[in-house]
C-alpha cells in the first residue's frame, strides 16, 4: 500500500527544489487545482496524470510512489 501524505509531500519537495510553484505544475500537466490535495488525503490518481507529473519533475514514478529514495533513479 502507498502512503498517500508522502506521495503528495515528495510532489511538493521536488517541486519546490526546482523552483517550480504547485500552480506551474497543475497547468502543465492540465490537472485541477485540487489534484495534491486530493492525493494528501488519500484519493486515487490515474496512471496518466501520475505520469505526467513524473515526467514534468523528472523524477521517477517509483520515487514518487516511495518505492525509492533516488528521484532519478529513471535515469541511466
């Protein structure tokens, strides 16, 4: 099982690492405001919207997921 708090703070710590607002991320991978939010507290994502959120930070899915602590462990 995921820890859905931890998924939704790894998000905003990449985030703000990259000097990157919450509302920079939302627009660009087109989600609603309350997309984090909604994560923090527990709700599903889809597969496609997770992605893009990976995708935009260049970070892994698993690091996001707290499968690892290596955010570019994607990258070879």
């Amino acid at each position: 099982m995921y820890n859905s708090q931890e998924i939704a703070m790894r998000i905003k710590l990449l985030t703000k690492q990259q000097g990157k607002s919450m509302g920079e991320l939302l627009k660009n991978c087109k989600l609603g405001k309350n997309t984090v939010s909604y994560i923090n507290n527990g709700g599903d994502i889809l597969t496609l919207n997770f992605a893009k959120i990976a995708d935009y930070l260049d970070c892994s899915v698993d690091y996001l997921l707290g499968r690892t602590d290596n955010p570019d462990s994607h990258k070879k």
